[in-house]
C-alpha cells in the first residue's frame, strides 16, 4: 500500500526542494551575497568538496565567479579565486580577517586550546607570538646566527648522498625521505640544539623515530577533515574515533616536547629557540608558559620541516621532467660558485634562475594550495558582495597562480617568466599575505635555496625511466607528492676535490 504514495512523497520532496533553493536565492539577492552553487539541508555544500579540495574549489569558481559564498554545515565560507579580491580581502581588509575559524576541534586539541600561533584569534596573544617571532627567532640577524647549523646539514647531507650513489654510474635514491631529514636536522638544531637523522644521528635515532612518527601523525590529522567541525550535531558520538586520536597525538606531542624542554642545557655559549623562550620566562613565567612554548615549538617545526622538503621535491620533480632547464641551473651555477667547493648559502642571492625555478615551484605546487582559512570580525564588503561576521576566508591560490588572465600558458613549467619580473605579493602567495602571513618565509626560502642548488651542482640526475615523472598531488596538509621521487643519482665528476675536503 506504502507502493501508491512513494511518487507522492517524491514530488513533495522535489516542490520543497525547489521552495527552499528559491526562498534562498531571494534572500541572497536582497542581502547582496556572492554567487552560491545549489545546497543540500543541513549540509549545505559539504558534499561538493571532493578531494583534492584547491581543485574541486577551482571548478566551482570557474562556474560561480572569482568569489563565491558557501554553506558548511553550520559555516558560512567565502572562496576567492583571483588576485584583487584576495588583495582585498589580505590587504585593504586585513584586520577583518586576521581571526582564525574558532571551534575547529583539531585545533583545540592539538593546537594547545587555540594557542599556538597559527590557530590562536587576533589579539594581544597572537600579537605578542608574532612579535616573538619575527624579531627574536626569525630575524635576519637571528637567521645569521644560526647560519653554522644549516651550512653543516648541508655538508652532511651531500656527504651521505654522495656515499649513497656511485661515481662510476648512476645509481637510484629515493629522495623525499633524505629531503625530510635534511630540513628536520636544520629546523631542530635551530629549535632545540638536536639533530636525529642521517649516519651521524644513530645516537639519537629510537627518539628520531619517534620524532618523526609524532610530527606524521599531527601532519596528517591535522590535515584531515573533521565533520564535526561543521556539524557539531555529530559530537556526541566520535564515528571515526579521529577526535580519540587527536587526543593520544596530542598526550604524547606533549610529553616530547616538554622533553625538549627540561633537558636543554645551554652550556654551548650558543643559544637556541627555546632557550630564548625560557630566558623570557624567567622574567614573564604567565605569558611564556612551558604551554606557550610547546605550541610555539610545534607550529616552527611544522611549518619549517615538511614544507621545504616537499618544495624541493616538487622542483626537483619539475627539473627532471625539464632536464635543460635543469642544465641551465647547473651552469649558472657552476659559474658563480665553481667546482671547487659546495655552494653556500651566501651564493644564492647570485643565483637568480635559480630563485626563477624557486618562485616557478611556489607557483604550480604550493604546498598551502588554499592557504590557511581566515574568518572576518565584523561585517564588511568584498568584491562589492555583503561579507558577514564569522564568515569563513578561503584564498585559493592554487588556482589564481593557475589564471590564465594573469600567467601566459599557466599550465607549463616556464622559469623565465619571472625572470627580471617582481610579481606582486597578491598574484604569488605560496606564504599568503598580510598580518597572518608565515613569518618563516626567510628561512623557508634559505632551506630551500641551499638544498635545491647543493643538489643540482653536486649531482647528474635521471628520471628511471623514459616516461615523464606524475606529478600527480597526494593528500595531506602540505600537498605532497602522489608519489613519492625516486631518480638516478650520481656524483659530478668534476667536483670530486669539493667532496674530499667536505
């Protein structure tokens, strides 16, 4: 009997639908609010977002505009594609959207209760953080001083490739994992004075292990999408058990950082980051509490360690599959530095196709492809749409350095289009914009710099097989290769004297 009403119900259902999509578009013109795709109730857009997300977000813009508004559950989100309106947005409306979304579970709990730098809302806390570290730990004269660590991670790691490969032929490296270990010794003995990789780590290598275990899981947690963050209803059941893992991430996290701390002895005369923060304690023990520390800890080792090891990996990727833009690197900088000694990083101001290659590489595989969402403070208009309060910022930046308004044949690798070039900061956003840009964009392009040119000079490489290498993006809160690089390696001939006196 149930049979002779289901057509019933189902065109119930379709004049609801359409009552709903109406009412809504109604509202929306007499609010003045950016384009939206069709919703679902409660759900709202949720089940567009496949991933990748920079993608999917790309074409939906393609269809709605530049920007575009979205329902997350209980979120309102806009989306911007183009490069005014995220100057907009990141300049002419910085301060309204230099808050962070509040009540994202993974932040709470990993982040130290929304304390740690990136997570933490616009105030005195973050203002005092961001202080801290543009001027006490990532400074230039800051940076300088810790110049000695990453010229000798440097060493070491051309060292331990060179002893890997072999000059006689080619021999095949898998690269990321040697990559990681490079940019983890630096951001590390900066941090804390410890280095856990490579042959003359083994001492510390159960805790290395452990490091690196610890910093994959809060990698991959906290790029994770939560449902609960957008339908709080779902809170008081934990589905997936992620909310569990977040806790037991976040217990051990902890535990190993306040390791870190009560271990320091800074009997070396040379001080590292958190030896700066507990000389501040002393003095202000509330405002850099062993919390404070810990959070601060956290977000320079994740934000310094992935990123540029993933950066080098996608350029050196992008060089192989280019092997005479590779070619011309190499000769540039054989011409500067010559083949008598490593390049240094004091080399690479001189080396401008390199930074080309650099800024190329920021531009096809940023590693933040949506950079990390704002919220706005107030009500404000952007791009002449009406933006309420607690809206939710995301700035694609994958596709504006995608556009091909902006960017001539903006699918190839192409180096010389910045050559001679200053891209505005608006168009080029691999380290976003505005008074929540990364601080360490400094460091970041040192590491990155040094790294890719020692392994451009030191070796001749090959793709392992005729076919291009995929470049396909893997999942994850720093975009990383689908697949991980493996190539040819092998030590430059010429340069055998550099390597002997290493």
């Amino acid at each position: 009997m149930a049979l002779y009403f289901l057509p019933t119900i189902f065109l119930v259902l379709v004049i609801s639908k359409l009552l709903l999509t109406k009412s809504s578009e109604a509202k929306r013109r007499r609010r003045n609010l950016p384009p939206s795709p069709p919703s679902l109730p409660f759900i709202g857009h949720l089940h567009l977002l496949k991933q990748p997300v920079h993608r999917t977000l790309q074409t939906l813009s393609n269809k709605y505009g530049p920007i575009m508004s979205l329902t997350l559950g209980v979120r309102n989100a806009i989306v911007v594609s183009s490069p005014s309106l995220a100057e907009e947005c990141l300049n002419k409306n910085d301060v309204v959207f230099a808050n962070r979304p509040n009540n994202f579970v993974g932040w709470k709990i990993i982040g130290y209760n929304y304390t740690t730098m990136g997570a933490s809302p616009y105030g005195p806390h973050w203002r005092n953080l961001r202080r801290l570290s543009t001027v006490e730990l990532l400074s230039t004269a800051r940076l300088n001083s810790f110049l000695h660590i990453r010229r000798d991670e440097v060493t070491r790691f051309v060292r331990e490739l060179v002893n890997a490969a072999d000059v006689s032929g080619f021999r095949k490296v898998e690269v990321k994992s040697r990559l990681v270990g490079l940019s983890m010794n630096m951001v590390m003995r900066m941090v804390a004075g410890k280095r856990y990789f490579g042959e003359e780590g083994k001492e510390g290598r159960e805790e290395g292990e452990r490091f690196k275990e610890l910093i994959r899981d809060v990698f991959e947690l906290s790029g994770t999408s939560n449902p609960v963050d957008f339908l709080p209803a779902l809170r008081w059941v934990d589905f997936s058990g992620l909310e569990k893992r977040m806790r037991e991430t976040q217990a051990r996290t902890d535990a190993f950082f306040q390791g870190l701390i009560d271990e320091r002895d800074d009997d070396t005369g040379r001080k590292t980051m958190i030896d700066t923060f507990l000389s501040l304690q002393e003095f202000e023990p509330e405002t850099y509490s062993d919390e404070t520390i810990k959070g601060h800890v956290m977000t320079m080792i994740l934000a310094g360690t992935d990123t540029s090891a993933a950066t080098i990996e996608w350029a050196m990727s992008l060089l192989l599959n280019h092997p005479k833009v590779l070619s011309k690197a190499r000769a540039e900088i054989d011409s500067v530095v010559g083949n008598n000694r490593i390049v240094d990083e004091s080399d690479c101001p001189k080396l401008p196709y390199l930074q080309c290659i650099i800024n190329e590489t920021f531009r096809l595989h940023p590693v933040t492809p949506t950079l990390v969402p704002h919220q706005s403070s107030e009500d404000c208009v952007v791009g002449g749409y009406h933006i309420s309060k607690g809206t939710m910022l995301l700035v694609n930046a994958w596709a504006i350095h995608r556009d091909p308004t902006i960017w001539k044949d903006p699918m190839a690798f192409y180096p010389e289009r910045h050559e001679g070039v200053e891209v505005e900061p608006y168009k080029l956003l691999p380290f976003g914009m505005g008074r929540r840009s990364c601080p360490g964009s400094g460091l970041a392009n040192r590491v990155v710099s040094v790294g890719l040119a020692a392994l451009i000079q030191c070796f001749e490489w090959e793709r392992i097989g005729q076919e291009l290498l995929d470049m396909s993006e893997g999942q994850g809160l720093t975009t990383p290769k689908a697949k991980p690089l493996e190539a040819l390696c092998k030590p430059r001939e010429c340069l055998k004297n550099a390597f002997v006196t290493m």
